[in-house]
C-alpha cells in the first residue's frame, strides 16, 4: 500500500468517527431538548383545576345583600386551549406553590388552596411551557394571574385598558402585579376590543367589561360540541346568572349589567353554551382532565 492510499484510509476513517459523534452528539441533543406537542386535527378546549378559594362570608358577592352571613366556595380553573396552528391558555389560577398548603388571603375568613399544579396537568397532556403560544386572561384579578410568570416564551395577549388599570396606584383590589410581571420582558399583542386569536373565527376574545375594566370572555366554536363561553368573571355562581346580581367589588355596576346583555345575547344567537368558571357546578360538568371537548 502506498504512503498515498494510507493518507486516504486515514482520512477517510476521521471523517467516520467524525460523524459518528456528532450523530451521537445530536441524538443526546434531541433526548434532552423540551417536547413540542403534538399538533392536533381540530380546536379542542381542556378544563384545569387551579385551585379552590373558600368564603366564610360571601356577602361582597351581591351588592344587594343575597350573600349576607353565607359562606360558600368557588372553583378556580384554568382552560388550555388546542389549535391546529398553537396553544392558547386562558385565565392562571391561584398559582402552583400554593400545592398542599392552605393559605390565608389578605380577608379574614378567605382561604385559598391548590391540590394539583398547572405543570403537573400540562405535563401529563405533554405540554411544556414552550409549547404555550398565546396567553390571555380574562381579567387581572390574582385568581386569573397566579402561574402567568412561568409562561414567558408566549405571547401575552393583554387588553391595554385591564393593564393600565391592575398597574395604577393604589394596586386595585385582589390584584397582585407580582404575579404578572414578566409581561414586561416577554413578547406582547396589546389589543383594545374583541380579538380573534388565531384569525380563523374559532377563537375569539370578547370584551365584556364591569367586574374590571377590561374584562373579557372567550368565545369558542367547537367542531362537534358546538359554541362555547368561558364566561371569567362575568358571573361566579349559577345563582348570579339567574338573578343577574352583581358583586359589591365590581368597578363598574352599569357596564356589567350592559355585559350581561351583550353575553346573554350572543348566547342566544349561537347557541352557545356559557361556563361560569367560578361555579363548582358548571366546572364538574366540563369533561373531567385529561378528557376534553372539541
């Protein structure tokens, strides 16, 4: 063999192991990189348990003294929404590090509580973080904001009026600016009325405003199960729908019932079902996790 066939061979056999470790190198890589979802067929809508907050005394929930002396709980979820074209994830609840330990909120007689995590459930659907494409609240109360930092790779979709609001001095009532701070550092899409998330009419934000000034609802239309309402806090307990009662802490008694009307007739033009996400009712009744309507 000449000195020239054996320069080659010896080439030949580097550029081997070469690509042998970095195909090695890759395959690691990939082993440890975070996992993407899987994409799905058509918009399905999974319902989360964020927690639970209960009242020794509902009284602030009706300005006209329904509640008085009544104590009650409410459910707090969370709505992961699946697009052939992303995720969304609608309303964060209380927070993951409140698992396993009941906490006293800024009322005597309030006490909030989470029994299993939103990573926990978003993992057992594997879904990352990473996966989330579009967050938006229905409001910027602490109940709806509570895992909203970990979240930082999505686009928040935050309506300019709520945010100028949650962010004035004093801090309003049962918002915790903590909780939604990296909004500051993460990619945003302000809007300023209704808003069609994936710009195909299946998902829509909707302004309803009066619990807080820029409160909304979101309006879905499911292939088989038909249009939806994930109501926020337009009402929190079946009871307030029927009666059309309205909560002492609400920042705006006139645009509220004027929501009630705007939702109410929509309801009745599409046909859609309505979800109090507060009422513990209405929340047994969506598919229980990880089972999900499309």
């Amino acid at each position: 063999m000449t000195a020239f066939d054996r320069a080659r061979r010896l080439a030949h056999r580097r550029a081997r192991d070469g690509l042998a470790v970095c195909i090695a190198l890759l395959t690691t890589m990939a082993a440890s990189a975070p996992h993407a979802a899987a994409p799905v067929p058509n918009l399905r809508v999974y319902a989360l348990d964020c927690g639970r907050i209960d009242f020794k005394d509902m009284s602030a929930f009706s300005d006209t003294f329904e509640y008085d002396g009544q104590s009650g709980s409410i459910v707090v979820p969370c709505f992961l929404v699946r697009h052939p074209h992303g995720t969304l994830l609608w309303d964060l609840g209380l927070g993951d590090q409140l698992k396993g330990r009941p906490r006293t909120g800024s009322t005597q007689g309030v006490n909030m509580h989470v029994e299993t995590t939103l990573s926990e459930q978003l993992g057992a659907l594997g879904v990352a973080p990473a996966d989330i494409t579009y967050l938006a609240f229905s409001h910027l109360h602490g109940d709806h904001t509570g895992n909203a930092n970990a979240f930082a790779s999505a686009t928040w979709i935050l309506n300019r009026v709520e945010l100028a609001w949650a962010e004035g001095k004093p801090t309003p009532f049962a918002v915790d600016p903590e909780t939604f701070d990296a909004y500051r550092r993460v990619h945003t899409r302000m809007i300023d009325s209704d808003y069609d998330v994936f710009g195909d009419g299946s998902v829509r934000i909707l302004k309803a405003p009066g619990h807080t000034p820029g409160h909304q609802v979101l309006l879905l239309r499911l292939a088989h199960s038909g249009p939806l309402i994930l109501a926020g806090d337009l009402y929190h307990v079946r009871a307030d729908r029927a009666h059309r009662r309205v909560p002492s802490f609400n920042v705006d008694r006139a645009a509220t019932l004027a929501s009630y009307d705007r939702v109410e007739r929509i309801v009745e033009n599409t046909h859609a079902r309505l979800v109090i996400e507060h009422d513990p009712e209405d929340f047994r009744a969506l598919p229980k996790f990880p089972a999900f309507l499309d």
